[in-house]
C-alpha cells in the first residue's frame, strides 16, 4: 500500500513571482502538528505561571501599601506627643507655634524684665528733695538740738530758707500729709518695693493722700513746723520698715556740706 503524501504550495515575492509544491509524507505533517501541539500548550502554561506568581507578587505587596498608608498617622502621633503645649497641628508632621514663638517668648521676656527694672527705677528715690546745706547726717545716737537728749536720728537735715520746692524723689503714692507730733507738717510717699519716704517740717503741703507723684514733682515747701530750731527740711528713708541713711539713695547733686 502506498504512504499517503502532503503536497502543500508554497509561494513568495522577491524579485519574480516563484511557485513551488512541497512534498510531505503524512507521519512528517503528523509530528509537525503534534509539535505546535505541545509548543502551544508549554506557552499556555508558563502565561498560567507568570500570572499566578504576578498575583501573588500584588498580594504580598498589599501589606506594605497598607503600612505606607498609616505611616503619616503614626508620625502625626509621635509628633503630638513630642510637641511643645503651646503648639498647634498643622498638616501631617509640620508644626506651628502657638501665639508666641520660642524666640518671639524671649524677646517678650526679656521685654517683661526690662520693663519691671525700668518701673523700680523709677520707684527709686535717686535725688536730693531740695536744695540746700547738708547740717545733720543719719545717726542711730544723736544728741537732740532742743531736747538735749540721745536718741536715733532717722534721717537728715537739709537747711533751706522757707518756701524751697521739696521735690519727690521717685515715683510713688502719697500715703500720709498732715500734722504729726514732732515732725509738724509731714508727708509720706510710698514707692512701692517696700520704700517709704517722709519730709518734716514743711511750711506748707501741695499733695493729699492717694496723690500719684513722678520723680521731680513738687510735694511741699520747705518751713520750721514741728520741733525745729531752724527752717530745714528733715528727710527719711525706711526700706523694708526699718530707716536707712537716705544718702545711700543719693545720686550726685547740688547738696553743699
């Protein structure tokens, strides 16, 4: 019996136009199909396996985007919990300062403190009250002109003629003006930081209780009222309750000895 046979045409362009006829036996055609055959089912199975390790590729890769996902969270939480108190969120991990900035609270500080030496100072009795002759120092033991006796000068003597301008020291409130045995027309200024200043001896009183003074304002007038031998004016200065020598709070002035 003869071997069936496959005559398949084949044709091309080139140059001419060219025909030829290819002779095949029937078991050649046989293993050429079975040969795309298996060609096309090895194709078929590695597309099944790149797409399944794909598959699992995108799974394991789910985790880390959901981990991405919370990170700017668990930042914003560290952040909040390291944050000044007086910070306030602004995005994700930035921060603003509240009100008054770390710098910003400095100056400010630093301003407060400037302030408050600046206000002490001017609370500070730092000039003379009026002018004159100084004719009695602050003592503890002194004889007394008139009573002939010893006892704690609290202050000093400043001859003047009467009607001087006796001047406030510093600023302050004036706590006391009147009679007072003794010291006869007197005024007292609190100056707050726990300085009181008293002038005796006045001829005359310009200020009343409650009265804000300045430095330089004029409170009284220089007289001989009270025990005074001579128109002066008697000036103390008592720091913390106790009376302290008022030269001690005495910037250079005019004061002849």
């Amino acid at each position: 019996m003869t071997e069936p046979r496959w005559k398949i045409p084949l044709m091309w362009h080139g140059s001419a136009c060219v025909a030829r006829i290819l002779d095949v036996s029937a078991d050649a055609a046989r293993g050429a199909v079975s040969l795309v055959i298996v060609l096309g089912a090895l194709l078929f199975l590695a597309g099944n396996a790149a797409l399944a390790h794909r598959q699992g590729t995108l799974a394991a890769d789910a985790p880390s985007e959901t981990s991405y996902a919370a990170m700017p969270d668990t930042l914003a939480l560290l952040m909040r919990r390291e944050a000044p108190p007086e910070s306030e969120p602004v995005g994700v991990t930035l921060w603003s300062l509240g009100p008054v900035g770390l710098m910003a609270g400095s100056f400010r500080s630093a301003a407060d403190s400037l302030t408050a030496q600046v206000e002490r100072l001017a609370a500070t009795p730092s000039i003379m009250p009026t002018q004159g002759w100084l004719t009695s120092n602050f003592s503890r033991r002194r004889l007394h002109p008139l009573l002939h006796i010893f006892r704690p000068h609290e202050g000093i003597d400043i001859r003047a003629a009467i009607g001087t301008p006796i001047e406030a020291p510093a600023a302050g409130t004036v706590i006391k003006a009147g009679w007072e045995q003794g010291y006869g027309w007197t005024v007292e200024i609190d100056h707050g930081y726990g300085i009181v200043t008293r002038y005796a001896h006045t001829s005359r009183m310009l200020v009343r209780p409650g009265y804000r003074v300045q430095r330089g304002d004029i409170i009284a007038r220089v007289g001989r009222s009270g025990l005074a031998e001579a128109p002066h004016l008697h000036y103390e200065v008592h720091q913390g309750g106790r009376a302290v020598d008022p030269l001690r709070f005495v910037l250079p002035s005019v004061i002849a000895d």
